[in-house]
C-alpha cells in the first residue's frame, strides 16, 4: 500500500470515529430488528427453500431500511448472514452459541430438517463498534434457546449499548398464561434476566437498546412482561406502544419489539417508528425500526424539520386566511348561512363535531345594507393539508375566520380574526400541534367596472408543541406578520367566450420561541399567482344549457421548503335541462410543481329525475379519481361530498323527490353506497329539503365498515343546511 493511501485511509477512519457512532455525521442511528424466519446458508436448505432471487430481495429490502444496525434472529450463520447483508457494506456479529445440529423435521416441508438458529448484529461498516459478550443466560443451559449478542456502538457519553434478542415461543398472551404452558415459565425466566441486564446498564449510566423477536405480545395493556421491565419508577420507551402492526392483519399485536431507555430521558428520535410491509410468504415477519437521537434534540435535522413544518403552517394557514377574505370581498350583498359536516361516533370514542363547525360559512346584511352601502358580518371555516417528501412532512390545519366590513360606493374597509389549529408530524420531531389567532384588516375597491383590487395584512400568535410519545410535551409561543394584495379582472366576452384573469401575492413570516434546545426558528414564506379562465355557455334544444369551462394557473412558493414554480390547469363540463330531467358535471385538475411533486382530480356527478315537478325516483352517480381538497365554498345541493382522498371512489344514489308545503317546497328521501379502491365501503341514509331558494337543508347518517385490517367502522351523522335572503 502506498504512504499516501495508507495516510489517506488513517484520516478517513478518525473522521469516522469522531462522530457518535462513528458515521462521519452527527446524525441520528437507526436501529432495525427483523426475525428472517430459517435463513440458511445454502439454497434448499432447511424449513424454507430459498432461490438466490429470494436471497437478492431480502437484501434489497435490508437496504430499502436505511438503518445502521440491524439486529436478526433465525439465521443459521455468519455465511447465510452474508448472503443478504453484503459484505462490503455490513459487519456481521454472529452469536457464539454452540451450533445445535441438525434438528427434527420442519413441519410443514417434512423432507426439510430444522437447522441452527442464531442471533446476530450486522453494522453498517461507516459506524463504529465494539462486542461485548452474548448474554448466555438468557437458554438456561437450554442448547435450543438462543443467546443474546451485545455490541456497544460509538464511544464516550453517547455510547448506545445494543442487544439482539430472540425469547422463548409459546408463550404470546394472557391466554397463554391461563394455561399455564411451560413456555410461560421459560419466559418469565428469560425477562428476569433482561432486567438484569437493564440494572447493569442503569447502573453505568448507559443509553440502552434491546431489539428482536421477543415472542410476547408486551405492548398490549398490563402485559406482565412489559410490567417487568418496565416497572413504575423505571420507565422504558417501547417503540411499538399504542400501534398495531399491519404486517399480518391476523396479528395486530407486535411480538417483535424495540425496547429503549437512558439515563437522560428518552432515547427515541419521535415519530421515527416504522414497519415494513410483508412480500409473499417469507420471512414471515415484517421489519420494525426506529431512530436512536445522539443526545441532542437541537440536531440540525431536527431543526430543518421544524422550520419547514412551521413554514408550512404559515403558507397554508395565510392561503386560507386571505382566501375567506378574497371570497367575501368578491360576494353580492344578499345574506345567507350555511352549515356543513360531519359528526364521527367512532368506537369507543367521544364524537366529533370540529368538521361541522370548521365547514360553516354565513354572511349577515342588514336589509338597508343589501345595496352598495352598509355593514355585513361574515364567517367560514376551510380545512386543508400540508405534506413534503423531505423530512416525511405531514400536516391538517382548519381555520375558522369572522369578520366585519362596510360597503360603500368603490370600496370595502374590514377586519377579521382568525382561529387556526394545525396538527401534523415530521419524522425528526414527531407529531406537532398548533394554534394560532390572527387579526387582519383588508381593503377592496373597485376603480372601474371589471376591475377589483384587494390586500391584507395580519399578525398572529398562538403555540406550538411538540408531542413526544414518551416523555413531557414540549411548547413555545409563536408569531406570524402576514401581507397580501390581488387584483381580478373581467375581461369581457371574445369569441363568446366569457374571460377573467386574476393575480395575487402573499408574503408571512413565522417566528417561534424557544424549544428544549433548540434555538428559536424563523423562516419567510411567500407565494405569487397568477391565473386565467374562460367560460362559455351553449343553448341546446329544449333550453338545455351546456357550459364549459377551462383555467390555467402558475404560482411559486418562495422562502421555507419552497420548490420551483407550479401549474395548475383545470378544466370542467356542466349540462343542466330546463326541465331538470337530467344533469350532469364533471371536473378535472391537474397540479404540476417541478420534476417531483404533482397530484390530479377527476370527478363529477349524473342526477337523472324522470319527472322533476312531481313525486319520483332520482339516480345519482358520482365518480371520483385521485385527491379533492375540502373547504369552502360548500354546496348544501350536491348529493356527495368527497373530502381529501387520494383513492379512486364511485358513489350510488337513489333518492325519491316529492313536493310539499302545497308545491312550494321539496323533500327527498335518499340511500346511497360509496365503494372506494382502498378497500372501505360507505352506506347512507338521509333527508334533503328545498324550501324555494331560500332553505336548502341536508340531514344524513352514514355507517364506514371494512376500511381497516381489524374491521373497524364509525358512525357518521352528517348535516348540512344552506340559506338565503
């Protein structure tokens, strides 16, 4: 070797050994553990007749892990290790228990015999360890029980101490233990011995990981084997507490586990639990994983991610602010109030009435003031989502908005408060909550006819917490200034095509306090747009009337996770008979931002009535591809209201309309059946009256079932009034 590779190569092995876990970064370690059900050495070999295909998807799913250590059980050796863990990436620590022999027949493939199962450790080889020695006790002299492998990754006060661990089978729940099985006693014996273990590491001040295939239901609550190891006093972090695996929908209890626990509080990085999925039969169980933090929560990565889910917050909390204001300045001067929702009565659970008020709107005009001159008061909720592919950024934010302004002859003067909450989770931090009032004067004017000029401008505070599963919450206040100005343009009819152009942008800042350690985040946000749309309406035989409708839009978001600039293109068809027989609509959009990130709707509704003045059936269709955005405006008229979704739907109707209230009004009975590609299915029953033009009123019950491995179901009761005068 060459001075100066050798030189070079020394260099590289103390940056590595630098950091933490010697990974060159001070980021966070992720621990995996998956039991690869009889991994042998050789093809054919053993209870699970392998082909080198089932060895190369195994080890491309090791990888699809993104993890640091991985901690398996069931595998007969270091050359089987090997064969999905490749060799220059990963250090392999196998167990040192005596190899068993060859065993008894497999049960299921009987020419098969059962072949040594081991424990072990693979390390990625950018991290640094060290081995220490296998926890023998944990067989009891058994030459059939698996060992434990210890290693003990990275150096100092930041050292993690890692167990791979594989209990004793049979012993799974209470009814187990009812039974008095002689795997229970087995079991007792083995978690006794991993508490000790626990002792010693308490003892030294170590961070701690045990991970594997522990054969015991312990998340379930007032699990003995949880009780003992985790006892009042001494809590430990379990990854897997308050989930259910979907790896087997037969098993919603996790038996493989990631158990945690150090001297300064959590160990954990929150919200960074995941489960694999299952691909064909084997290995029979799916891997879990979280990340391990390096001691310090004001980690850059952590950092990033909160500042982009406050920037978020900011830009989409403003959408919706400068949206109900932009609505309200643009309405005619007549007064109405709308009501809309849905009530969940889900198991077990207190019902929900947040989405009916955050779907409210109304607006009051004195009669005097149904003119160009007067005051109204207004109000509306909007309820939208916030995602990104960098940090696994997601988020929901409902703002309800009231507000007051007068008219006079080319201008609007008002002022509205509004009331955000946002919760979400990113994967460094976790799942995050917010709140958050905003005071916003605004103006409208109207220098000519066709033309409307508008702004805003706001400031806000509320909190933001973050909402660890273990350990205290952890809050700070936040504030937000916001600005915004618009303009829309009527541009007239050209070629019978009605034209209008509009043009808006929006600038926020966010500033939060501090968080634990972390220092305070600020962040600018802003967003410009720009857009046009055209109409045109076509008279047809018997007074029919069809109208098309197409927009196109361009806008970019600049300041926090912004991307480059984004085009959204819509396009709609509405066919209306004078005689209501029949109406039909459809709607389709089309987001496009940059080479990464788009989204697409298609849906509408057929209504056929084959006597619309007198009593008779209605048929409703309603189809509806990729994902709608709820919010306002609300349409107590339309017979489906699919809210955010990115799952194909198609939805059923059939109604009987009758007139009442000596014709000036009508009822109409309905049930209906929504099937959705996800895999749920929705029944429901109502009522809608039509009292003239003025009272519009839906009331609805509805029954979700089968939209979960485990069959669970909600009852929904739905409401939804309109009027006008």
């Amino acid at each position: 070797m060459k001075f100066a590779d050798w030189i070079a190569g020394a260099l590289g092995a103390l940056v590595a050994l630098s950091a933490p876990y010697g990974s060159g970064q001070a980021s966070d370690l992720r621990i995996a553990a998956w039991n690869l059900e009889h991994l042998n050495d050789a093809k054919g070999k053993g209870c699970i007749e392998r082909s080198q295909e089932d060895y190369d998807a195994i080890g491309r799913r090791i990888e699809a892990l993104d993890a640091n250590v991985v901690a398996f059980q069931e595998v007969e050796n270091e050359a089987a290790a090997r064969r999905v863990f490749d060799p220059a990436k990963w250090s392999i620590v196998m167990s040192s228990r005596p190899d068993m022999g060859q065993g008894p027949a497999c049960w299921h493939r009987p020419e098969g015999r059962l072949q040594h199962q081991a424990t072990g450790i693979a390390v990625r080889r950018s991290v640094g360890y060290r081995r220490a020695s296998d926890i023998s006790a944990l067989a009891g002299g058994d030459a059939n029980l698996r060992w434990g492998v210890h290693i003990v990754v990275g150096r100092g006060e930041r050292k993690l101490h890692v167990l791979s661990v594989h209990l004793k089978s049979g012993c799974w729940g209470a009814h187990q233990d009812a039974q008095g099985r002689d795997a229970c006693t087995v079991l007792r014996g083995q978690v006794r011995v991993l508490r000790a273990w626990i002792d010693e590491r308490r003892r030294s001040g170590d961070r701690f990981a045990i991970a594997g295939d522990f054969n015991r239901r312990i998340a379930v609550p007032g699990d003995w084997a949880w009780s003992a190891l985790s006892p009042e006093g001494d809590a430990l972090e379990l990854a897997a507490a308050n989930r259910q695996s979907r790896c087997d929908s037969r098993y919603p209890d996790f038996i493989d586990h990631i158990v945690l626990g150090g001297p300064d509080g959590p160990v954990a990085t929150p919200g960074s639990f995941r489960e694999g999925t299952r691909e064909g039969p084997h290995p029979d169980h799916c891997p879990i994983s979280i990340a391990v933090s390096d001691g310090s929560r004001g980690s850059a990565t952590t950092r990033s991610a909160l500042k982009a889910w406050t920037s978020a917050l900011a830009r989409t909390s403003t959408d919706q602010i400068v949206g109900s204001i932009e609505r309200r300045l643009s309405e005619g001067p007549a007064s109405y109030a709308t009501l809309g929702g849905a009530v969940s009565f889900e198991e077990g659970d207190m019902p929900d009435v947040s989405k009916v008020v955050s779907r409210a709107s109304f607006r009051l005009s004195p009669r005097r003031a149904r003119k160009a001159h007067g005051w109204s008061i207004w109000g509306g909720g909007v309820t939208g989502s916030m995602s990104a592919s960098e940090h696994d950024l997601h988020g929901r934010v409902q703002t309800a908005t009231l507000g007051v302004h007068r008219n006079s002859d080319a201008a609007t003067v008002g002022i509205a408060l509004s009331h955000s909450r946002a919760h979400g989770s990113t994967a460094p931090t976790g799942p995050i909550k917010a709140q958050l009032s905003t005071v916003s004067p605004y103006f409208g004017i109207v220098p000519r006819e066709g033309l409307r000029l508008w702004g805003v401008v706001g400031k806000g505070t509320g909190k933001l917490s973050l909402e660890p599963t273990v350990g205290d919450r952890i809050r700070t206040e936040i504030e937000t200034v916001l600005g915004a100005v618009g303009l829309r343009i009527e541009m007239g009819e050209a070629h019978r095509i009605q034209w209008s152009s509009r043009a808006s942008a929006a600038l926020t800042a966010i500033e939060t306090g501090e968080l634990a350690d972390l220092e305070p985040i600020d962040s600018t946000v802003g967003r410009l747009r720009v857009g046009f749309e055209g109409s045109r309406r076509f008279e047809l035989r018997d007074a029919a009337l069809l109208t098309p409708r197409a927009e196109i839009g361009l806008h970019r978001d600049v300041g926090g996770e912004a991307g480059g600039p984004a085009v959204e293109l819509g396009a709609g068809l509405h066919y209306a008979r004078a005689d209501g027989l029949l109406m039909a609509e459809v709607e389709a959009t089309r987001y496009v931002a940059g080479s990464n990130e788009e989204g697409w709707s298609i849906g509408g509704q057929v209504v056929l009535r084959p006597d619309a003045r007198q009593r008779s059936l209605s048929l409703t269709l309603a189809p509806m591809w990729g994902a709608a955005e709820s919010g306002e405006p609300l349409d107590p008229h339309r017979a489906f209201e699919f809210e955010e979704s990115d799952t194909a739907k198609v939805a059923i109707e059939i109604g009987y309309d009758m007139r009442i209230g000596g014709n000036r009004g009508t009822a109409q009975p309905y049930a209906g059946i929504e099937w959705a590609r996800a895999g749920y299915r929705t029944v429901r029953l109502g009522t809608r009256w039509h009292w003239g033009e003025v009272v519009r009123c839906s009331l609805g019950a509805q029954y979700d079932t089968a939209y979960s491995q485990n069959d669970a179901y909600a009852f929904v009761a739905r409401i939804r009034i309109g009027m006008l005068w």
